[in-house]
C-alpha cells in the first residue's frame, strides 16, 4: 500500500484548542488571526503563518492562507461559505471548531448538561451543509457518544474529554480510510487494464488532500496509480461554475508533480471519444442504499458519456458516506448554490459576465446532484488489513456506475 506523503497539502490544521482552515474559496471579513503558526494534525509541513484577515484577499491556487476558527459559528460559516468543502473534511472540520470551543469554555454545568450543550451545537453546525451525509453521520456518533458518557461521568470535564479524544481520532482514520481506497481503487482499475500499459484517468470536481483530512478519495487512487507508475495522465475538468477542478485538483495534481491535463468541462465528451480515457474516478457526498449517488453537478453528464463511449465510471468514497435511510437518490436532498456563482465570474466573486434578467435553470448552480446507479458491479469490496477497532470505519467502496460496454 502506499505511504502518505509529508509533503501533501492540507486544508485542516489543528492542535487541541486551536484550528485552521486552508482559504479555498475567498477571504471571510468575519475570520480573524492571530499570528499563531498553522498547527498540525497529521504531516503538515508549512511555512506560513495565520495572515491577517486585512491582507488575506486571494485565494487558491495564488495564495495559501489559513483562517482561524475560534467556535462553532465560525465553523459554520466557513462551510456554508465553502472555506472548506469535500465531504470528509467537512464533517473533521465541522467536529473540530466545536472542540475549539469547548477548550476555552469555562462551563458550569453537569455531565448531562455538557453532553446536551454539545449535541445542540453539532445539530446546529449539521445545518450548515445538508448535502453531505458525513456531517450529519459524525455528528450522529459525536451525540451517541457524548450522551453515553454523561451516564456515569463524574464531571463536566469527562464529557469534554472523550468527544476530544473522539473528535482527534477522526483526522488518523479519515487518512487510514483515505488511503485503504487509494489502494484498493487502483487495485481494480489495474485489473481492469487488458494491455499492460498504463492509464488515463478522467476525475472531476475535487476530491483530495484539500476535500478530506489528507489523500484524498477519488484523487486518492489517482495517487496511489501514479505511485505505482501505472498513471499515464489525470485529467481534470474546471468543474463549473465554481471551478473546484481548475482551482484546487490542478493545484493539488501540479504540487503533487503528477502528470496533469486540465479540460473544460464541455471538452470530456471529446476526450472519451478518442479512447485515451481508461477510467473515470468521482467522489460523492450521499449514496442512497441502492447506490445512487449525490455528487458535483456535472457528474451526471460524465456517467452518461462514459457509458455511451464503454469507459468504466467509479464512485470513490468511504463507508460514511452511504445514507441507508435513504431508499434512493430520489430522497437525497441538493443543495442550491447563489446565482452570483453562475452569472458572475471568479465564482461569483468577480464582474458580471452574464446578460441582466437571464433566467436561471433550476438546479444548474447546486452543489451537487443525484444519478442513479446503472449498475453497481461492486459495493463494499474488502477489508483492508488493519486494526480490529477501526476496521469497519476503513471500508471501501467503490461503485460502478456504468459498467464497460465493448462489443
């Protein structure tokens, strides 16, 4: 199996009662530094510090800045805002700005009353994103475990310790999780090459180091191919209208020295038809139990096209982010965007590129949408080898969506 790199980028640093979170999207004048150096979580090998917010005014890829997260309404708004996004790194940021806050809290109250305060404040921040099923699964567990510990701690204190300790063991097994589907996924892809000779994988939106605790997903097994010298070239699309691909997979493939080719989104139809594309590799932010599947919107055009040209589509994505609630996509619920992010330019940030009084099409600008599941080859495909107490958090799956059609 591959080792994870130091030299990965990450979007979350953290040490006990201080936590920051790399700028991906813009600059929050409700975000504020206070020159601390950027703390660490797993291998975090930076250089900057916490820039101050008057002359944090760039964003990704010209400029690495970490805002720091003071509490949980700050950690609300930095995924509302999308400060951070990915589904994984969502849920870890979203648990860590509430242990923040509970470090510097002077609370007076009973075991009872702590467990209940926290489970407030993780429904509030499970509010603030409500396409992805992570956030809401870990704050589930966060809940359970909290409320379990009131029951015979003799403090306060005992409860802030263990949703600490819990929320600390999340950033390891998101890693351990991240790198058991890098692993695995480029197992299958391998076994999947008649040839020998190596692959040009098409990925979309983002889904690595900058989406999760570290790795990634999708961009995990891209990875692990490229380690194992069977990646011939990603591409990735700019994945509009927010262009996580251009901004924060190119920036991620070119840092890493993968070999990379950015297209526009329209472009992957053309690419497939000259066969150069061997696979298709995407995250998601919701599976229902039948294997739909939520994700970037676009997605649904990329299945689409890989199943009228016979190039295997995969889902990426840890057991987490199965919802067995839901009976299909039908159920997921899609998350709308501002319509700044489609008629304006830099993500909204921008000047105006779009005609004034043009209607929008519902669902164009949302964070993701639902597909439904062709034909699901493989759902949960091994185990990885790895400790018992964590083996069930470390599954992969990894759905076929359309299947190869040769012939």
């Amino acid at each position: 199996m591959a080792t994870a790199d130091g030299h990965l980028l990450h979007a979350i640093g953290y040490v006990r009662g201080s936590l920051c979170l790399l700028d991906q999207v813009r600059h929050l004048p409700y975000f504020c530094s206070s020159g601390k150096p950027v703390p660490s979580p797993v291998l975090f090998p930076l250089s900057s510090s916490l820039i101050h917010f008057s002359s944090a005014q760039r964003k990704l890829p010209l400029e690495t800045v970490y805002l720091e997260i003071r509490n949980t309404v700050d950690g609300w708004n930095a995924i509302r805002e999308m400060v951070v996004r990915g589904a994984p790194a969502i849920a870890i940021a979203a648990a860590l700005s509430l242990a923040v806050e509970l470090f510097h809290l002077n609370f007076d109250g009973t075991p009872a009353n702590a467990a209940t305060f926290i489970v407030k404040k993780l429904e509030y921040l499970v509010s603030s994103r409500p396409t992805a099923v992570n956030l809401a699964d870990a704050a589930t567990k966060l809940q359970n475990l909290v409320l379990k510990t009131s029951e015979t701690a003799s403090g306060a204190n005992v409860v802030f310790q263990a949703y600490f300790d819990a929320v600390e063991d999340m950033i390891a097994d998101d890693v351990k999780t991240n790198m058991a589907i890098g692993f695995h996924g480029a197992k299958i892809i391998k076994s999947q090459m008649n040839d020998g000779k190596r692959i040009c994988v098409l990925t979309h939106c983002n889904t690595g180091s900058l989406a999760t605790a570290g790795y990634g997903t999708a961009l995990g097994v891209i990875r692990a191919l490229h380690a194992d010298e069977t990646l011939e070239m990603a591409y990735c699309t700019e994945t509009r209208p927010f262009n996580q691909g251009s901004r924060l997979t190119a920036f991620e493939l070119v840092h890493d020295k993968i070999p990379a080719t950015l297209i526009a989104d329209s472009a992957a139809a053309a690419l497939m038809k000259t066969r150069r594309i061997g696979a298709v590799i995407v995250g998601a932010d919701r599976i229902a139990s039948n294997g739909d599947t939520a994700n970037k919107i676009g997605t649904y055009s990329l299945a689409l096209c890989a199943l009228h040209h016979g190039v295997p589509f995969y889902v990426a994505a840890p057991v987490t982010s199965i919802d067995l609630s839901l009976l299909s996509g039908d159920q997921i619920t899609i998350e709308e965007r501002s319509p700044k992010e489609l008629l304006c330019a830099d993500g909204g940030l921008g000047k105006q590129v779009a005609a004034s009084g043009i209607v929008l099409l519902p669902g164009t600008i949302a964070v993701a949408e639902s597909m439904r599941a062709l034909n699901i080859e493989e759902l949960v495909l091994e185990l990885p080898k790895v400790e018992d107490n964590v083996a069930r958090d470390v599954q992969i799956i990894c759905i076929t969506i359309c299947e190869s059609n040769k012939g």
